[in-house]
C-alpha cells in the first residue's frame, strides 16, 4: 500500500461480486479508504473476501455496513436496488456520498427517488465500463478499472465537492471518468452495450435449435465466436439489465429491425447497390471509429492525446518526393462526386483527418463510398437530390473548410442537420458563412459568438434565393459555400471577392458539368443543374509542399524535387514569394489534369533576402504563411507582412502563435494588427514551443530546426494528421532530424 493519507474513512461495499469486489480491491490497494466494509447475501462470499484481502471488514446486514460510512457503494443487481435502498436509508450518514455501479441510470434515479423522495446532492450514479469473463468475489482484480472508462451521471445540483471525491476515486483506481446525462448514458449503452448482447444471445439461441446446430458451432469461424462470446454472460445480470432499461432498449431494437428488413429486402430484390452502400458504410464507420477511439483521427487538444515533436539542428533536405495530395480538392471531390448522377472515382485522394471527415458525413448522409484505399476512391453518387438526413450530428474534427462547405450545402437540403467539431474547430467564427446563408433564407442557429455547433434547419420545403454578395474579406471557403448554395437556390447566386482566391470550386464544379460563369472578380452559379460525375486526380498539395520548399530554401547544400505538386495560379503565392526573396526554385513539366494545372518542383538551397510581401499574393498564400515565417527568420533583411487578417482566425491565430514560438527560438518580432514584422539573420536558439494544436505550426517548426542551434521541443503535435499524414516520416526520409513521441504511438503511426 502507498502512504497517501485516505481519501474516505470507511466505504461500503453493498454487493461482492466482480465489480463490487474490484472496487472494493482496488480501494484497499491504493490506500482511499481506512475501513473497507462488505455486505453481501452470501456469507460464504464475505468469509472468502476478508480471507482474500479484498474487504477489512464483514457487516452482517446492509443497515451494519452503512453506518458511519462515508462512501457509499450498491453493486448489487438493478433489480435489486430499491429493496437494499429502503434498507439503508435509515442508516445513511446525512453528509454520505452514495453511488452505484449498475449499467442502467433512470431505473437507479427512480429508485433513488422514489425512496428518498427526490434526487439528492450526494447521490451520484456511476458505471465503470469494465469487465471480465469470470465472475464472482473470486475474480475481484483491483486493476481491473485500469485504463477502462467510468461514467457518472449527476444531478444537477449535484455537490461539486463530492463529485470531486469519487472522480479522484475512480482516477487513483487507474480508470479515465466521464460525466454526462442520465437519459444520454441509457441511450448510448442502450446502443452500444445492451442492443449487442440481446442480439448474441438470440442468434445462439435461434442457431442452438437449428437441426443442424452441431456443425454449425462446429464449423464456426473465429467472428462467430467472438460475437456470440457475450451470450455466456449472466442471464440473471441482463433480464435485469433489458426490463430495466425497457424504452431506450426497445428503441434501439426498432430502429435496428427496421434497418435488417431494408437488407432483407435488397437481398430478396437483388439489390446490389443498396446492400454496398450499407456494407461499405458500416466498414468505413468501423474503422473510422477505431481509429478515433485509439486517437488516431480526431485527436483533441487533451492529454491522452498528445504528441511531442523533438528535433535535432541542422541538416540539409535532398530526395525526390510526393507530398499527400491536396487537401481542398480532396474534400470537393467528395463532395461533388456525391451530388453527381454516376460513379466518380479519385486519385491522389488525402487520406487525412479532415478529408476523412468529410467522406464519412457523406456516408452518414447515405451515399455508398468506397475506399479509400491508398488515394482511391469510388464515390457513387446520389444526385442533387439524393442525401439522406443523417441520424445525429456530423462530426467534422479540426475542418473548418469542412464546417464553412458544408454550412452552404446542408442549408438547402429538406432535412435538419447539426455540425460540430473538435475543441480548436469549435471557438472559430462561422457568422461569416451564416450570415449571407440567412440572406438566402437559410434557418441557421450557431452557439455564442456564431461559433460551432450549426444547427441547420434546411430549407423547410422551401427553396433558397439566390443574391449576389461582396465578400468583406477575401475567402475562398465562403466562396465555396455560398456557391454550393446557389446550386439548389431560385435564381443566381453571385459572389465578388476583393482578391483572388483559390478557385478549386468553380474549376470542379465545371468538370462536373455545372456551368460557372466568372467575369473578373465575380463567380455565379445558376439553381437547377445537375452534376455528372467525373475522374480526379487530386494534385499533392502545395500548402504541404510549402514546408519543404522552405526547408530546402533555408538549409545549405539542398537538392530537393517534390513531384505532382499542384500549380493553380489561386495558390502559387508561396512559390512567388519565395522566389522574391531569392528562392531557387524551379518548375518542370508543366501540365493540365483534370482542370487542374501541375508541376514538378526543383528546390535548392539559396540566400534570401527579406521583402515587403506584397498585399496581392497575402490571399494566394494564406495558409503558406506560418512557413515563410520561418524563410523571413533565416534571410537577410527585413521582411513586412501587412494585410493577413485572415491569419488570426485560422485553427490558431498564426501571427500571435508563430510570434510566441519564435520568441521561445530567441527570435524577435513585431507583430502588428495584420501581419508582422521580421528582421531577419537572427539565431534561432534551442527550446521548447507550444503549437497550439495548429498543424501548420508545428510543421513550420519543424522546418526550422534545419537552421536551429539547438534541440526544438514541439508540443501537442497531434493535429499534424489532419493535413499531413505521413509528414515525420517523409520528413525523416528528406534528412531533416526529426522524432515523435506520443502517448500510445508515434505520430507516423497516428497519421497512417
């Protein structure tokens, strides 16, 4: 035992099987309690856990047990619960925390109440989310929590100091505690726990009376057996668990039977392209929620998922590479290729978080989508009429050109719709999307600030209007979105921009045969069309690019070819202005692919020289900028940036960011209302700078390790994967001196 002083004084356990005498284990082990006592029917089970050091102490009754208790735990049957309420009430210290550790919560709070007469401050419901193919005292593990979840619903008026104890509890039993509703816990586990086990054990029973049954279990494969694993669970546990549990079970199992009769009858109509679009979709959200679940996708700013950079100085960056391909295109082939009529297939496909996230709300919306599989993608499409109301809301992770297009598109859809994202996504600004939308006679509700979450009415059996709207600050993905938009509006919808911004849009609304018209600064569309599909080969991103165009700008004796990089004329900005200040770049073959103009790029490393970026190339180059931050840092000279605005409202304000990373370098600059200011020629020193889960910041730094005295520590690098799966090993691989360190994996390992 540790010598930490205890957290209780003396906790009942009501209930000594594998929960109630692992709770009960670990307590003990972990030193939370001076006395711990147990109560339970069998006699035989208290003798067996005093003599196994489960329990201090044996209480002959559960009245004997509470009194003087300041912890209270039932672990006995859900069935059984009011009866040992009404029992221990009497005996209940007033200031006493009581809690369960049964798997259902309304029946528990209508037990509660209907003993207690309401639900009070210190009743708190839990439900450790662990377990074991044993059973009984004999099984008590004290680490069995460990690295499990333990999920508590308080009341409202719950006593936060009290919450606060049996949080510290469950989390010095190694278990991660989550609190949330009552209602929601009984739908979830409704969902993910009960629905499963009814369904194992009446498959085991319908196969056990099949004439055949031997052979069946005989000749079953591994899947069988691990599915129908959960019908040896205890039948007496789960006939408590489903009476208990009754609505939320029933619905579930509605809405699970009306899904199997939509199979049965695309089984029985040879209907291929149904029975692909479910399968294909159930793969997709198996291994989507696999990897979100090993923080692998959707990685947060918390601390189980955090991932460390660490650097070594120096180097040069040669090879012959091609970056992931583009992020913007990636998203729009998906999202065009799912309005179209026809099967649209993409190449050079981002297999990125964000990407990702975007294909599997599409999915969500009952388009069937396969792959991807290594950039591939076949997108059946659905027409401009074809998505389905998706069943919760969608889930859009770090993307908020995601969030912004999809805004314009789900405003015109006739269903309701809600968009949420990650803790970065969520604090960004989207009234710059809402607001024209509701011009147009979209119902669009936003949180505080008109940040996310969206909840998008949709347009209510009435059509959009189509309007003309002059942007109020050159934006690409408000562009887009109200452009998306004007497919489906009365009328045309206009936007003028006051600078050029990248076009990808227009260009593949066009492949897709839906007639654009631009005349100079003004894009429209007319509502109505249709979209047919088409073939994509996505280009790399040059926003990828961009980081090793720098790094190999900046590190002496570089030799560098990045491949395939696409070169629309709305994006080149890095390029232009890397070459203003001296850059030696060079582009090669030249060529049009699928609308889209590419290039392969020849980089080697020169002497730059500070410049005032000029204004026209700040939109051409937006989210190049946290990298040529790191260009003006090594140039000679001054270099001005005025006019990025844009910048602070990105996944990180990057002005203040790369400003605070830099003073950690021992670079100093002067940040102004819209840019910055960089001498450049100073050393950048060793040290350790916070990325703010921004992915363009830590590739940024990343790069300037090339030109750094000393060790750079990068933290909460986790969100590298939203854009640039694969960067730490084709970092590696380009002679930058690079390593992860995660909390479970290598950041290659998250990013795959």
């Amino acid at each position: 035992m540790t010598s930490r002083e205890p957290l209780f004084q003396r906790v009942a356990i009501i209930g000594l099987g594998l929960i109630g005498g692992s709770l009960a284990s670990a307590i003990r082990k972990n030193n939370l309690a001076r006395e711990v006592v147990g109560a339970d029917q069998r006699k035989e089970d208290l003798l067996l856990g005093q003599s196994l050091g489960v329990i201090d102490t044996i209480a002959e009754t559960t009245a004997e047990a509470v009194q003087g208790a300041d912890l209270v735990v039932l672990a006995v049957p859900v069935q059984a619960t009011r009866k040992v309420l009404e029992e221990i009430r009497p005996h209940l210290a007033a200031d006493a925390i009581l809690t369960d550790v049964g798997s259902t919560k309304s029946s528990f709070v209508k037990d509660v109440e209907a003993v207690f007469g309401e639900f009070l401050p210190c009743i708190i419901p839990g439900h450790p989310i662990a377990g074991s193919e044993r059973s009984g005292i004999r099984a008590a593990d004290p680490d069995l929590f460990s690295n499990h979840k333990v999920i508590l619903t308080p009341p409202d008026n719950v006593s936060s100091a009290h919450l606060a104890k049996l949080q510290v509890l469950w989390e010095t039993c190694g278990a991660t505690v989550l609190t949330m509703s009552v209602a929601y816990h009984d739908e979830v586990l409704a969902a993910t726990s009960h629905l499963p086990h009814l369904i194992a054990f009446s498959l085991v029973d319908t196969l056990a009376g099949e004439d055949q049954n031997m052979d069946i279990f005989r000749y079953a494969a591994g899947g069988f057996r691990d599915f129908t694993r959960i019908a040896a669970s205890d039948p007496v546990m789960w006939h408590d668990i489903f009476l208990s549990n009754r609505d939320a079970v029933l619905r579930e199992i509605d809405h699970f039977t009306n899904d199997l009769d939509q199979l049965r009858t695309a089984i029985a109509d040879q209907d291929g392209a149904t029975l692909l679009r479910v399968f294909s979709r159930a793969k997709a959200a198996r291994e989507h929620f696999s990897k979100m679940l090993s923080g692998q996708a959707y990685v947060t700013n918390n601390s189980e998922n955090q991932v460390t950079f660490r650097l070594q100085p120096g180097g040069s960056v040669t090879g012959d590479i091609r970056v992931p391909g583009d992020k913007s295109i990636s998203h729009r082939s998906i999202m065009l290729g799912a309005l179209a009529e026809g099967i649209t297939e993409v190449k050079g496909f981002l297999e990125g978080e964000d990407s990702l996230a975007t294909l599997q709300a599409f999915r969500d919306m009952g388009v069937a989508i396969e792959g991807p599989d290594n950039g591939f993608v076949r997108i059946h499409g659905v027409g401009m009429h074809g998505l389905q109301a998706p069943r919760g809301p969608i889930y859009l992770g770090n993307s908020g050109t995601g969030m912004r297009l999809f805004t314009g598109l789900l405003a015109a859809q006739p269903f309701e719709s809600e968009l949420t994202g990650d803790a970065s996504l969520s604090v960004r600004p989207m009234n710059r999307v809402a607001d024209p939308l509701r011009s147009m006679g979209a119902v669009i509700d936003t949180a505080e600030g008109g940040r996310p979450p969206l909840k998008i009415r949709g347009s209510q059996g009435k059509k959009l209007i189509g309007i003309h709207y002059d942007m109020p600050v050159a934006s690409a993905q408000v562009k887009s979105c109200l452009l998306l938009a004007g497919l489906y509006a009365d009328g045309t919808t206009s936007v003028t921009e006051p600078a050029p911004t990248r076009d990808h849009t227009e260009r593949m609304l066009s492949g897709f045969g839906y007639k654009v018209d631009r005349e100079g600064p003004t894009a429209s569309v007319t509502g109505g069309g249709k979209l047919t599909a088409n073939r994509i080969d996505v280009p790399a991103d040059i926003s990828s690019a961009a980081f090793f165009l720098v790094a190999a700008s900046i590190a002496p004796g570089s030799d560098l070819v990045l491949r395939h990089v696409g070169m629309n004329p709305t994006r080149v900005g890095v390029i232009n202005i890397l070459r203003q200040m001296g850059a030696d770049i060079e582009v090669m073959a030249e060529r049009e692919i699928g609308g889209e103009p590419v290039a392969d790029l020849r980089v080697r490393s020169a002497e730059l020289k500070g410049i005032d970026i000029p204004e026209d190339q700040v939109p051409l180059a937006i989210d190049e900028f946290p990298a040529l931050f790191i260009a003006a840092t090594c140039a000679t000279g001054r270099t001005v940036l005025t006019g990025a605005e844009e910048l602070r409202v990105k996944e990180s304000d990057r002005i203040q960011v790369m400003a605070d990373g830099l003073a950690a370098l021992g670079v100093e600059t002067t940040v102004t209302a819209d840019g910055i200011i960089i001498e450049g020629g100073q050393t950048i020193k060793g040290g350790s700078v916070h990325s703010h889960g921004d992915h363009r910041i830590a590739m940024s730094f990343a790069v300037a390790s090339l030109r750094a005295s000393g060790e750079i520590e990068i933290n909460n690098c986790a969100n590298v994967a939203t854009s640039f799966p694969g960067f730490v090993e084709l970092a590696k691989e380009t002679g930058i001196n690079i390593s992860a360190e995660g909390s479970e994996t290598d950041a290659e390992e998250r990013s795959h």
